[in-house]
C-alpha cells in the first residue's frame, strides 16, 4: 500500500489545489478529502430516492435503494483493499501498477453509481434510446458515464473564488471511477473493441449492432478529463485496462450486487424457493442429458426448470472460456442450492428475530467467502481486471446473479411496472425539450436546466473545433444545427437523470397540467 502517494496521483486541474488544499476541505488527507466531497454532494444524496432494482415507492417494502447500494460497495471495496495491502506480494504487484490507496477505493465505491438516473437499469435504457433517437447524440446515456460527467463536470464543490465546475478529484479518484475507460465509439484510438478479444463491456451489443460498445465510462465531452486522469498510469497499465483501484470497486460491486439483491428479495417474498430450488436440482439431476441437447432445442424448451441454468453453463464458456470451468460451475450450483436454497429460502421471511438473524448470517458469511477469494494478477486476462475473484468465486457469483436475473428480473410484473416507467420518462423528456425550444419562455426555464443547456453548447462547439471525429457518426458535416439538436438533448437528458424517482413523477403531473399546486416541491 502507497503511504505517500505521488504528486501526480493527488494533482488536479485547479492550480488553486495543487498551490494546498482549500479551506472548505476537513480532511489532511487529498484522498480522504475526495471521499468526502463524494459523500457530500447532492448528487449523492438524491441516490435514496434512485431504485435500484425495484421501485418500492407506497409498498411498504424495505428494499436497497442506489444510496445503500453505494454504501455497501464503499464498504466492501474498502475491506477488499485493505485485504490485499495486508499481504506483502500482492501490495508489491499493486504498486507497480499505480497503488491501492484505501480512501481511494472508499471514493470510488461510494461515486460509481452518481449518475444513476430515476428507476434504476430501466431509466438507463430509456434515456440512452432517447438521447440516439430523438437527440443523435453519439454517446447517448450510460450510467458510469454520467456518473464521470457528474464529477468532473456538473457538480458543484465549495472552494472559496472557485469556478465550482465538477468535485475537482485527484487523478486517482477520477481513475478509480473508469470502470470502462473509453468513450463509446471512438477514443482511445484504436478503440478497445477493435481488440481481438475485446475487453468486457466494450463490445457492441447484439440487439444494437453499429450503436458502439455496451458499457463505457466517458462521454466525449469529458475526454480531456479521462485523458489527464488516466495519464498518471500510462506504462503502467494497459489503454483500455481499469486501474487497481477500479477493479477493486468493480469487483466490490459484483459482490454487493450479487448478495444483497437477493436479501432483498427474499425479504419480500418475490423470491421463492420452489422455483428457484427446481431450476437448481434438476440442472444438477439432468446435466449429462441437458449437455447434448442443441442450442435451439435448449432454447425453445427454456422455461423448462434446469435449462435456463445451463444457457448460463454455454454462455459463460462462449464468453469467458479463460476461467470457466464445469467442476467450479457444478461445485457452485451446489453450494447456491445448499446455502441460499436450503437454509435461507425454505423458510419464509416473517420479520422475526430467527429470520432476520438468517438474512444477516447469509449476507455475512458469502461476503466474507467472497472478498477471501479476491486476487491481484500482473498479467490478467483482457477480459478481467488486474484484481479479481478466483475462480471458484467467480462462478459462484454467476450463479446467484444468474438467481436474480432469472426469478426477479424476467418476471411479467416487474415488466408490467417498468412499462409504465418508460412511458414517464419519455413523455418527461419530450415535455422538457419542449419547454426549452419555447423561446418565448427562455426567462422562466428552470435555472437548473438552462444552465445545462448552455454549458452542452459550449463544449460542442469546442468539441467540433478541437475533435470533430468523436463526435462523427458517419454522416454529414455537422452544422449549427446539429449542435443544437445535442446540447438540447445532453441538457435535458442530464436534467433527468439528476432526478429521484418521485421527482420524476411529480415534475411530469406538474407539466401535464394534473396537479392543482401552485408551488411544486420539486425545486426546479
């Protein structure tokens, strides 16, 4: 573990910063200081009001919400760091590759869900359709994305005199957020999806050929700032690879997400065992049969319990033949089907003392199991950070996100729902994109908003001097109007997504005319 970080790790853009910490800064410590500054901005604490799978808005349940999440993922990250450090050969491989910094990980874990707009996963996927379709924006909306833009853009920080322009983080930080450090078509050049084998997240997806890759972490409009931040590991680490801070949050985020989703579930009793234990046992029952059956044959009798299991099996193969294994699959549908199955799932969840005393031993004893089970390589696979789950962990967390996926996410009523939420958010963004082409009401567009607007022009407009080619599509010169039609969007997408879900909700009554108030509460 780095004690005395590097210049270069701790330098920001201010020169006000680098010259000594700002008397608004508590901390002695610039990373701890970084820290804080996450944990203090709005942005962070409007996560409460962010779903994180479910939107438990007037059900009475008690679910993670994306500030909890966070908070877990903080956690996590910080005992896996401090895991890691303990333990001289693999503290000596993370120095070489740029340290592990404790505070870092903390930071990281606690920002990497900022910009997490309402309604979770689904707000994700309405808003980056929105922003291609309706806006041509080239990037569309990513979540990691927007959490990067959050704090190197449209964050506020409180340095007396400052611009107020973005958190200003250190280098280490604004790394440690880059989960996927590339923008969604073009840069770095070559792009990491151009790679033989490209690394996780940075392929195109299926259903969306041409669009770029599935998951980034950078925006155009930031590149600058992901260039300065990731210039500090050059040599070190690879273009495309996260730094081991990254990967730390990475992985502490796999494990929060893996675990805690579950808890949730069970506590409400979405999830149950019959179903869940049928999949399992019949998998481990069939396995030798269900191997030989073709991959059409698989897929037409998928709601069949076992088959889905084994799509998962192939899958893993296809995708990740470096690490996945039959054995570990096998051993880890078995210690699923054991611990989550047999001694948490069997008995409903009432509320008392026994049951909740069962949540917390589960979630204690597979988080504990599963950070044991982190390792830092060298060397690692594209498809893998440099710290990671061995491979027994790492099957065994397929399998419980295979759980979630398959008895929370695929059920009609939580399609249902979320159907309605898309319509909301649509007719959210079409009514605010309306209110800013009215010129006739400039003067009384929520300040917010108009100061979204008018920073997405300028740095267009840079953009289109500077770099025309991150923001090319392809098609014609980009003219005046182009830039408008994006800075419109990205203002109004961004506007949006900085919204909780019940915030979302009033301001589209508000708009639509439902509501008799005069003053919302939304502050706008």
């Amino acid at each position: 573990m780095r004690t005395d970080p590097p210049v270069e790790r701790t330098s920001r853009r201010s020169d006000a910063v680098r010259a000594g910490r700002p008397a608004s800064d508590l901390a002695a410590s610039p990373f701890r200081a970084d820290r804080d500054r996450v944990s203090s901005s709005a942005f962070f604490a409007r996560l409460g009001g962010v779903t994180q799978v479910v939107t438990p808005s007037g059900s009475g349940m008690l679910l993670h919400n994306r500030l909890t999440h966070s908070l877990k993922v903080a956690q996590v990250a910080r005992a896996i760091g401090e895991r890691l450090c303990a333990d001289p050969d693999a503290a000596a491989v993370m120095d070489e590759l740029g340290g592990c910094d404790l505070d870092v990980v903390e930071a990281a874990g606690l920002g990497h869900d900022l910009g997490h707009p309402p309604f979770g996963h689904l707000g994700e996927t309405v808003l980056d359709r929105i922003a291609r379709q309706d806006f041509g924006l080239v990037d569309g909306f990513e979540g990691n994305a927007q959490s990067f833009r959050i704090v190197s853009s449209i964050d506020v920080r409180g340095d007396p005199g400052g611009a107020g322009d973005g958190l200003d983080l250190t280098a280490a930080v604004r790394a440690a957020l880059l989960k996927y450090p590339w923008t969604r078509r073009h840069r770095p050049s070559p792009h990491p999806r151009d790679l033989r084998v490209p690394p996780r997240g940075a392929s195109e997806p299926d259903e969306a050929p041409g669009t770029g890759s599935a998951k980034f972490s950078c925006y155009v409009t930031e590149l600058e700032d992901m260039r300065d931040c990731r210039s500090v590991f050059r040599g070190r680490i690879e273009s495309w690879q996260q730094t081991v801070e990254a990967s730390v949050m990475d992985t502490a985020d796999d494990i929060a997400y893996a675990i805690h989703d579950l808890e949730d579930f069970h506590r409400v009793g979405i999830l149950q065992h019959t179903t869940v234990s049928n999949e399992l046992t019949e998998w481990l029952a069939h396995q030798v049969e269900l191997v030989k059956l073709g991959d059409a044959d698989l897929a037409g009798t998928e709601h069949l319990p076992g088959r889905s299991l084994e799509r998962l099996r192939r899958r893993l193969h296809a995708k990740d033949s470096w690490i996945a294994s039959d054995a570990a699959f096998t051993d880890a549908v078995k210690r699923v089907l054991d611990e989550l199955v047999a001694k948490l799932l069997q008995v409903p969840f009432d509320r008392s003392k026994q049951a909740e005393q069962a949540v917390a031993v589960f979630s204690g004893e597979w988080t504990r199991r599963l950070v044991e089970g982190v390792r830092v390589e060298r060397t690692p696979t594209v498809r893998s950070g440099h710290v990671s789950l061995a491979p027994e962990q790492w099957h065994e967390v397929q399998v419980l996100k295979f759980v979630h996926r398959r008895f929370v996410l695929q059920r009609p009523d939580l399609a249902l729902h979320q159907r309605g939420q898309d319509r909301l958010l649509t007719k959210l963004v079409t009514a605010l994109d309306s209110w800013l082409i009215d010129r006739s009401e400039a003067a009384r567009l929520p300040h917010r908003l108009r100061d979204l607007f008018e920073r997405a022009r300028a740095e267009f407009a840079e953009l289109r001097g500077s770099d025309p080619i991150a923001l090319s599509t392809g098609g014609h010169e980009l003219g005046a109007a182009d830039l408008e039609r994006w800075a419109r969007g990205r203002a109004v997408i961004d506007f949006v997504a900085s919204l909780t879900d019940d915030q979302a909700a009033s301001l589209l009554e508000a708009l639509s005319g439902r509501t008799t108030r005069l003053f919302s509460e939304i502050s706008i």
